[in-house]
C-alpha cells in the first residue's frame, strides 16, 4: 500500500494522486526512451550485489586460471568498466538533478496556488468578520443604559 493510498484512506476528504506528477513525469520519459532504459538497467544491475559477487568470482578465475600473467590485461578491463560505469553514474546524477528541479518547480506552483487561495479565504473572512461587527454594533450602542448610584452604566429596564 502506498503513502498516497494511506493518507487518502486516513482523510477521506482528501484525494491524493498516487504519484508526484514530477515522478510520473519523469518514469513516463525514461520508460519511452531506451536509451534511458537500457541505462537504468545497467545502473540498476552495477549498483547491485550481483554486480559485485560477478566481479569478485570473474577476477579471481581471470586471476588463477586465465593467464599467467594477468595484471595488465585485468588492469586495462577493471580501467575502461570504471570509465563505463562512472559514465551511468554521471547520467544518473544528471536525471536526479533534473528531477528534482522539475519537482521543486511543481511544488512551488502548488503552493503559490495554496498561498493564494488562503489569501483569498483570509480576505474573506476580514470581510464577514467586519459585516457581523458593524451588524453587532449598533444593536449594542442602542440599547439605553442607566447610570446607576456608583457611576456604573446598566442597560435600563423597561
């Protein structure tokens, strides 16, 4: 269950969407480019333990078994996947960025809007505020007061 569907349930009053429209945004952009998706595959996969027991196992037989002298030609492989993989990195902290600024600015329109509309209800209620106070007045000022022993004002009988 989601937090969205959560809260929705707790507040009925209230509908939520189920995702930021910034996230859907974005998954419906990567999930039509496949260069995207071929990169968030490969991120997905290199920020794995898979990824790592791969390598582990990989260099040790590359090690043992592959070649009498293995630094070399392990070196130059282990340098361009290091080359390669920073790269997914680089893309992946570029679509974050953009990401989040796409959010920050959704998020700000949101809640200059809710500014707004608060604003709006606040003007609002000064108006119905200052309508029952003048409607209150008057009728207060007219009822007739006697002055009693003390000095005391009192609403005189009738």
């Amino acid at each position: 269950m989601t937090i969205a569907s959560q809260s929705a349930k707790k507040t009925p009053h209230l509908t939520l969407p189920a995702v930021h429209p910034a996230v859907a945004r974005d998954a419906k952009r990567r999930a039509d480019d496949v260069q995207l998706r071929i990169a968030d595959a490969i991120t997905r996969f290199a920020g794995s333990m898979a990824f790592v027991y791969l390598h582990v196992v990989g260099f040790a037989a590359w090690m043992v078994w592959a070649e009498g002298s293995p630094w070399p030609t392990l070196t130059l492989i282990v340098s361009l996947e290091a080359i390669f993989l920073s790269t997914f990195v680089m893309i992946g902290q570029n679509r974050q960025s953009t990401f989040q600024q796409d959010k920050a600015n959704h998020d700000f329109i949101a809640q200059e809007h809710q500014l707004d509309y608060n604003t709006e209800i606040t003007r609002a209620i000064h108006h119905l505020t200052k309508e029952i106070y003048a409607a209150v007045t008057p009728a207060a000022n007219a009822v007739p007061y006697a002055t009693g022993p003390d000095g005391s004002k009192a609403p005189a009988a009738e």
